[in-house]
C-alpha cells in the first residue's frame, strides 16, 4: 500500500472563487439576451398564415424547445450583439474595481 501524501503540486481550493460584478453583468446580460430570444421566436410562431399543421399539437412541444435551445446558443455565442451592448452600456454604472496587486516574480 502506498502512503498518501497531504502536500500536493497543485492546489485545490474547496472555497468558490467569487465572479465580479462586470462577469455578474455579462451572464446576467446573455440570460436577458436568451429571455428576449425566445420571446420573439415564441411571437413569430403564434402567427397563423391559415395552413395545416402536419403534426398538429404533438410538435409544439419540440418547436418550443427547439427555440429555447436556439436561444440560449445565440446569447451564448454572441451572435445578435445585444448582451454585449448591455452589458457595455450597464458597465458604466458599475463602481471602479480596485487594483489588483502585481506579483513579485
């Protein structure tokens, strides 16, 4: 049997690391970003041009998540632009983040 050590090369920390308010902005930005997604996709879909549904109600269910899915990669990926323009114009506002320290080499 082999003895475990407790130093180890790399350091692992049990404490999460905490995001700041700009990286808090940003997911906060894409979530809205997705939330404004879907409700178009939902809107564009609720127009009716009067032809027939060939699977009737047994696709809304996949339509609706296929849209959510849609959405949630636009804001991911950035692909409309607009979490980036709220969360530049919000960033604004936020107080200034201290300094942080450089490390000696």
């Amino acid at each position: 049997m082999t003895a475990i050590s407790s130093t180890s090369s790399t350091a692992l920390s049990l404490t999460p690391a905490t995001a700041t308010d700009r990286e808090k902005l940003a997911g906060a930005a894409k979530q809205f970003e997705a939330i404004f997604l879907r409700q178009m996709l939902s809107a564009a879909r609720s127009v009716d041009f009067g032809g027939d549904d060939v699977f009737g109600k047994m696709d809304e269910t996949f339509v609706q998540m296929r849209d959510e899915r849609f959405a949630e990669i636009a804001s991911q990926s950035g692909a409309l632009g607009l979490a980036a323009q709220i969360e530049r114009h919000l960033a604004a506002l936020l107080p200034a983040e201290p300094a942080t320290p450089a490390k000696a080499p």
